[in-house]
C-alpha cells in the first residue's frame, strides 16, 4: 500500500448519482473523494434515452415520482442549459390505442404539477411533422432532452472545482472496517497499477447496478433486480420533439431526439447480475425497437440506424418483500447504520436521470446528518459550469466553434480555437482545441472517454474517416504517443459491438468501410 | 425488418470516404470552403438540428456536381448543399445577385440597347463602377445581340420549316437569345440538314440555374413550371444546345426544386446527343465539306460530364472529316455560371480555371469545342482561343447545296 489519504466522504460509482452527490458534498465544504471503476457514466447513466421526464410518463402509474420529475425538470433546465434542450414532448394516441386512457392521462399530469396539454391531431402534425400521421389524439408537455454525459462530466468538473477529488479506472476491492462501522475503502488504480487505501467516517455506495456487490462488502444485503433495457441510435434526428406513446408504459414507445441524432427505446428484460458487464441487444429486440419506433415516426423505417446498445436499470427489491418480486422505482436511500447495524455506510440507488440531483440531495443531507455538518443544498440554484449565461460577439464562428458550443456552453471559450482549429471528427465537428481541452479539462483516459465528452466517432462513419487523426492527436495531448494504437483497438471494439446487431443495409457498407480503413476484421476480438 | 434506408435527400448513404472532397474544384483553391463532405451530409446533420448551422462557406460551391459524379454511394451531394442555400441561405449582395440572375430581364432590355449596352460593358471606366456594384472588372459581359434569336427566327426560318414532315422543338436559351443568336441559326442549319424543322415554345422562359444559383428558389420555381408546361406541350422532342439548360430541366427542377416533372425530362436533351443517335441508327445522314480542316480540342462542361453525354458531342466532331479531336482530362474552368462574375470569387474562379488554361493552350488546337456558355467566356478570357459550340462546328462542316 503506497499511500493512503482521508476524506469526509468516499463515494462509489460515477454515474450521474455519484458525481451529483460528489458536486453537492463538496458544494457544502465536505473533502469528498469519489472512486469509479472505469469512465464516468459506464454503466445505466450512459446507457439510457437522454430524456430529461416531464413525469408525465409516470403520471398514471407513479404520481410521486411525476410530480418529483416535473420539480426536477424546471431545476435542471436552469441548472445545465448546456446539457439540456428544449424539445418539449408529445404523447401521441394512435388508432389501435385507447382514447379513454389520453383522458385519464391529462388529468393525472395535472394533479401532479405537469403543464400537460390535450392539442389537435393536426396541430400535432405541424409542431412535429415526423410523427405517425394517423394519430386520433396528442397532448403536449414538458419533455426535454439531455445529454447524460455532459451532465455527469459538468458535475464531475464542478466538484472537482470545489475541491473534490473524481478518480476514474479506480475499481473498489474491498470496504475497511473498525468495530463494525465502515471506515474507509481499498482500492485499485487501474492505470497506474497500484493498490491504495482512502478513509473516511461515511463511504456512499452509488455503485448502480454494482450496488449489490459493494454493500457486500460491507456485510449489507441489497437485492438488485437487473432488468436490460434496450435502444437504436439512428444516423440523424427525424424529429425535433419528444415523441411518447399514450398508453400504459410498454417496450419502445419512446423517440427522443439528441443532439444531432434520435433514440428510440427501450426494451425490458431481466437478466442475471453476472450479465451486466456484458450485455447484448438481440436481433429479437433490434425487430421490436424498430416496428414500435416507425409507429411513433413512419420515417425510421427508411432511416440509417447507427448502432444499438443496452443498459441495466438498477431496480431494487423493496425491503418488505423478500422475495424481490415487487420492485421499488423511486429513489431508495438506505442508511445501513438503522437498516444493518453498519454505521458509516449509506447506499443510494434506484430513481433516474431526471431525479438524480434530488437522490443526491437528499445522500449529502444524510451525509451531512452523520457529519454533524449543517449546510444548506446549493445544487437546485448553481448554474453546472458551461450553463452560465454567456455570448459571442462573432457572429460568423465557424461551424466547428457552434458545435462545440452546444456541447460545452461558456466553457467553449476556454478552447485554443486559434492554434487548434483543425477539424478531426468531421461528422461531429471536433476539432483538435476540443479534444485539447477534453484531456486537459475533463479527465479523458482514453479514446471512449472522449467519445463521451466530445462526440468524437459518434457520427455516421462511428469513427471509420477520423479515428487515426484522432488517436494521434488524442496520444499527443495526453503525452503517450506510444498509446495510440491500443486507443485505435479499443475504440474499433466498443463501436463494432453497436454496430453488429443493425449491420446491414448501408450500416453493413459503413462496417465494410470501416474494415479497409483500419485493417481489422469486424469479427476480431468482440 | 428494415431492407433500405435511404433518407430524403440519401445523405445517410454516405460513408465518410471523402471521394467528392477530393474531386471538388473549389476545395483545391479555397483554404476557406469545408468541401462537399462537410457542406453537404455532414452539415446536413447538424442543420436538421439547428438550422443555425447552416454555413455562409457553402456559397462557395460552384454546384458543378462533380462531388454526385464521384460519390460511389449515390449521394446526391451537390443537391444537399443547393438545398440548403435555397432555404437558409441570403443573398450577400443582393442587388449584384438579382441583376447576374435576372437573365430574362437583363437580356431584354440590353439587346434593344445593345448599341449602346455593348461598348458601356466593355468601357474601362464603366467596368470600375461594375467593380464597386460587386462585378469584377476583369470580367467583360458578353456581347448583347441587337436582335434577339426568337425575332430572326419568327422572320427568317419560321416560314420554310413547314416544308418539313418531322419536327424538334428548341430550348434556345438566354445566351442563344440575347447574346449568341449565331449559335441559333446553326443549330436551324444542322436540323434542316438532318431533314427535320424546328419549332419554338409556346413560352421560354430562362431556364433558372442563374436564379437557383443565386438564392432565388421561388423565381426559379415559378419560370420552371412555365417550362415545364410548354416543354408537355411541344409534341416533339425538346432539343438545347446548352449543357447547363438541359442539365437543370432535367435534374435541377426535379430534385432542387422539387417540381413534379418526372415525365418531362427525359424529353429534352441535347441536340448533339439526339444527332448522334439519329446518324448511329441510320436514320439521319449528314454530308460533309471535302476541304473542312480544323484541330479542336474538346472541354468538357461540369454539367455536361453530370449528364454523362460528353461523348455524344466527342464522337459526332469524329464523324466530321477534317476534324482532329484532342481531349484533355476533365478540369472545371471556375466560372460556374455568375459565380466568376462576382468580385469576391474571380481569384478562386481562375485559380480552379488555370489547370484547365494550360491544357487546352497545350493541345495547340484552332478552337475548343465546348456544351456550355459560360465555360466559353472563361476560356476564352483565360486562353484567347476561340471556343465553339459542337452544333457550330458542324454547321461550319456541312456541305450546303
């Protein structure tokens, strides 16, 4: 063990719970430490639609968890404008679907807080002309898309602005315990190869799906009930709205525009714990996805699909119900001090994207509780660094610049447009400045940690044109020239596993293209 | 399941390859155009998001559609990009741009003042003040004609082509009408020749390419359906002697404007592809001049090349006795149109035209034969051999009674 350090709270897992709750700790002065296994947002919280919930999803089935959404979707459209866009949504109501349920719906929004309003089939058709035009009913509401990676990174920098200190590639090997309590954890750099020890009087286990395991650890037993949820990206957005089936929740009735393609999704299907680091889409759920998808917008049927990919929500068996049949979706907090006699150790999980500033509220407030410390929640009010209000004189950026901007708001004027202005990724608009400021800003590692942050290879060729001037340049920047052919295999791996359950049509073109220029076989180590 | 997935406008066909980045003339000269790729499907994607991103460099395509010719996946990419200028895009100097499109207009009052129009347009002084307006003066307009070719046809040729059993109908053109109507009478020449008279339209109107390529889509619509409706009413095939008319009749209207006229266009094409096959099948036979000698040197259009019939006019100068036939590699000459016209692309019009310059200079030819007009004025002005159109290089062959 070569070093050890201490804090006033580790946190586990960097998906958007663990560095909202590592922004707010250190927001209150907490000396936060907050450990992930691989990249910020690796498992649910950079596998899911990229939808901001008005709650009204939720309406019908979940008044609490609605009305906790549309509070959380005013806040977080304030708090992360560079994260966030204002798509609004439509529930469309097709032939072979109830109308009676549209009524139901409307008024449930409205009981929980959500501006949900009943509109013409045809004026539907014009705010958003991809949706399926035989609709017999449409209502609008506050739907918005968001971009999950920007706004765990916004938060992870925020955090780290304020003195936390956000390790990835740093897996957790085992909790430290002191006469019953947790005290600390031994952990594993996976870049730097050593084995380290941190201590702090609370560890906050927001490990996702992972949970299950660390609490383990601990002697604590959290059932998860993994349940896979799959989605298509396709090439670009055929709609500029939310597009949301009015019925009971059910597979693949949503379409969520981001950024510059769209997502439909999801499928939900349990699988086994020991499956959640290699999960699959299969061709079945490609099928299902897609027939649902063209019910929602006719246009998909006839649009490029990019690639498919999967996440596992971390659903949790409700602790009356042993078992774990009945499943909770709002947020679970457990203070294992009160629920298991293991004091020091708090675990949060369950919830979703859109609540997650809230889960981490109400952590930092145990956290907080446990510490003895009285301050108050800065999260709902503080703009995420890159939303703060900001303009461009110059009015003729490039294209390039706008891109980034979208991607990182005020923050843009931190890149070195004038020296590295030279566009990398062309299908995303990434030029070398982004990518300067991504390994120096934001903690990139490697080329899928700058996917996440930049857009780098998500566009039509997945990285076919550009991934060796980006390899290069991403080796230069981090000073490891000697990397960059490990970054041009991991990088091909990642893509070619989403691009393999859609790959035909001109996805299989693209694969073939693929091949030739980086000279390697589709089927090579996946 | 999913079998195609061609997006409107298929630019999600394109693989990335960057084949049109390479063969685009302008992104060879201009250090400030994004290339094809960029402007065209990649651009596209982002625009669909925001229509912000739409990119004032995309005014420098010459929509010479070089990038559609190479792209293996069928993109239509010069398309994406007219498009979007159509509907984005705003004119930089619009009173500049509204005179250079107005060809209709232009050409009408400058043939009645064509005593005078003529030696203004050429007078050294007069030029600067055309450079202030945004017109380079280094650019000489083509000469107006005094009088316009549907007036010398209504009086000179209309009246014998009756005597003929078989009849084309001609799409003259502005250049044919107001500036060239020489070209015209050659054209009457080559058909009386080949045993068919000539009819006009009910109406003509400027084909548009000027108007589409200056951001004036809804004009250009409007003088589009016209010809459309008189080009259904003609009964006759519908014969042009200019690759760029012809070119955006039956493309441009279609997939730029969106009109519905896919019947109508493959009823007009050009002359020297119609008598190419007419003389191939047997039917029409020409009789050539004995003591016919010329060495001419084939240019062949950026439209003319997108039409694919740069071999129709290749292989009837073969036919002719006496013709030597040279033809260089394809090269765009820069002019694309109004484009060169305007003060701020005449560097980049004759940087992309030079290469061309020097191999048709190299060819040592007496003339270069070329589809369009505009291609004529440049090399022209680049070269100083004069340039001719094939139907004038076979009605200068035949052998008249």
């Amino acid at each position: 063990m070569a070093e050890s350090s201490s804090f006033d709270v580790i946190i586990i897992g960097g998906g958007i719970t663990g560095v909202g709750t590592a922004r707010d700790c250190a927001l209150r002065g907490l000396k936060v430490l907050l450990l992930e296994k691989a990249d910020l947002t690796n498992g649910a919280s950079g596998r899911n639609h990229g939808l901001l919930h008005s709650g009204a999803r939720y309406a019908v089935t979940d008044m609490e968890s609605a009305a906790e959404c549309i509070r959380e979707n005013r806040i977080i459209r304030q708090i992360a404008s560079n994260c966030v866009e204002q798509t609004e949504g439509l529930f469309i109501t097709l032939p072979q679907d109830d109308l009676q349920y549209q009524a139901l719906f409307v008024e449930r929004c409205r009981e929980a807080g959500i501006d949900a309003r009943e509109i013409d089939p045809a004026m539907a058709r014009a705010m958003e002309p991809s949706v399926n035009p035989s609709l017999i009913g449409a209502v609008k509401v506050p739907d918005a898309s968001v971009d999950p990676f920007r706004l765990a990174s916004a938060n992870a920098l925020d955090a780290a602005n304020h003195g936390a200190q956000i390790r990835t590639y740093c897996e957790v090997l085992s909790l430290l315990k002191d006469s019953g309590a947790v005290v600390g954890v031994r952990y594993f750099d996976r870049k730097k190869k050593e084995t380290l020890c941190a201590y702090a009087p609370v560890t906050v286990n927001a490990a996702g799906i992972w949970g299950q395991t660390i609490a383990a650890m601990a002697g604590c037993e959290i059932k998860m009930l993994p349940a896979k949820g799959s989605l298509l990206v396709f090439g670009h957005r055929v709609n500029k709205m939310v597009i949301n089936r009015c019925r009971k929740p059910s597979n693949a009735d949503i379409l969520v525009p981001g950024d510059v393609v769209c997502v439909i999704g999801t499928t939900s299907d349990k699988v086994g714990l020991d499956e959640c680091d290699n999960i699959k889409v299969t061709p079945a759920e490609v099928e299902l996805l897609l027939r649902e998808g063209c019910s929602l917008a006719p246009e998909l049927e006839n649009t490029r699909i990019l690639r498919a990919y999967a996440g596992v929500r971390p659903l949790v068996a409700s602790d009356d119900d042993p078992t774990g049949r009945s499943t909770s979706r709002g947020i679970v907090l457990l203070d294992h001090e009160t629920r298991d006699g293991v004091p020091g150790f708090i675990s949060i999980t369950g919830g979703k994207l859109t609540s997650y500033r809230l889960m981490a509220e109400q952590t930092a407030n145990l956290v907080c509780r446990k510490l003895g410390v009285n301050r108050k929640c800065l999260t709902a009010t503080e703009p995420l660094p890159g939303s703060e209000k900001h303009s461009n004189p110059d009015r003729e950026l490039s294209i390039a610049f706008k891109a980034a901007e979208g991607r990182h708001g005020s923050l843009t004027g931190k890149m070195d447009f004038s020296q590295k202005s030279e566009v990398l990724c062309e299908c995303e608009h990434v030029t070398r400045a982004e990518i300067a400021y991504a390994v120096k800003t934001l903690g990139v590692r490697n080329m899928i940690d700058l996917r996440r942050r930049t857009r780098v290879g998500m566009g039509t060729c997945q990285g076919s044109f550009c991934i060796k001037k980006v390899a290069e340049a991403l080796a230069c920047e981090l000073g490891c020239p000697e990397m960059e052919q490990e970054f041009i295999r991991e990088y091909v791996q990642e893509r070619w596993k989403g691009m393999t359950p859609v790959c035909w049509g001109d996805s299989l073109r693209e694969a073939e293209y693929m091949r030739k220029q980086i000279g390697r076989n589709i089927n090579d180590e996946i | 399941m999913q079998e195609h997935n061609i997006s409107k406008g298929n630019f999600e066909q394109c693989l990335k390859c960057n084949i049109c980045t390479q063969v685009c003339p302008m992104f060879e000269v201009n250090p400030h155009y994004p290339g094809p790729k960029q402007a065209g499907p990649d651009g596209e994607r982002y625009r669909l998001k925001d229509p912000s991103f739409f990119d004032l460099t995309l005014k420098y395509c010459l929509n010479c559609k070089s990038c559609e010719v190479a792209c293996p996946s069928g993109v239509k990419v010069g398309d994406i990009i007219q498009i979007a200028r159509l509907k984005y895009g705003r004119q930089s100097n619009p009173l500049r741009d509204r005179m250079l499109a107005s060809t209709d207009l232009v050409g009408t009052v400058a043939s009645v003042l064509a005593p005078v129009a003529n030696p203004i347009l050429a007078f050294g002084p007069a030029k600067r003040v055309m450079d202030i307006f945004g017109v380079d003066h280094r650019r000489t307009f083509p000469k107006y004609s005094g009088e316009k070719f549907e007036q010398w046809f209504k009086k000179n040729a209309a009246p014998a082509q009756s005597r003929f059993k078989e009849h084309v109908a001609y799409f003259h053109g502005c250049y044919v009408n107001y500036n060239y109507p020489q070209l015209g009478k050659d054209f009457v020449k080559v058909m009386n020749a080949c045993g068919y008279g000539v009819s006009l339209l009910e109406k003509e109107r400027c084909c548009g390419v000027a108007l589409i390529s200056n951001g004036f889509g809804k004009q250009a619509a409007v003088q589009a359906a016209q010809n459309v409706d008189s080009i259904r009413k003609a009964g006759a095939p519908v014969l042009t002697t200019s690759s760029t008319c012809t070119f955006t009749i039956r493309d441009e209207y279609r997939n730029v404007l969106g009109l519905d006229c896919a019947d109508m266009a493959s009823t007009v094409e050009l002359a020297v592809k119609w008598i190419y096959e007419k003389i191939a099948s047997g039917k029409v036979n020409l009789r050539f001049r004995p003591d016919f000698h010329l060495k001419v040197v084939y240019h062949t259009a950026c439209h003319m090349q997108k039409l694919g019939w740069a071999l129709f006019s290749q292989e009837l100068l073969k036919m002719i006795p006496g013709v030597e036939l040279v033809v260089p590699e394809q090269h765009c000459c820069g002019i694309a149109g109004t484009f060169g016209f305007k003060k701020e692309n005449y560097g980049y019009s004759q940087a992309i035209g030079q290469p061309l310059f020097d191999s048709l200079l190299a060819a040592g030819a007496d003339a270069v034969a070329t589809d369009c007009e505009t291609c004529k004025w440049q090399i022209e002005s680049g070269t100083g051999i004069p340039v001719l159109n094939p139907i004038s290089i076979l009605a200068m062959a035949l052998l008249t009674d």
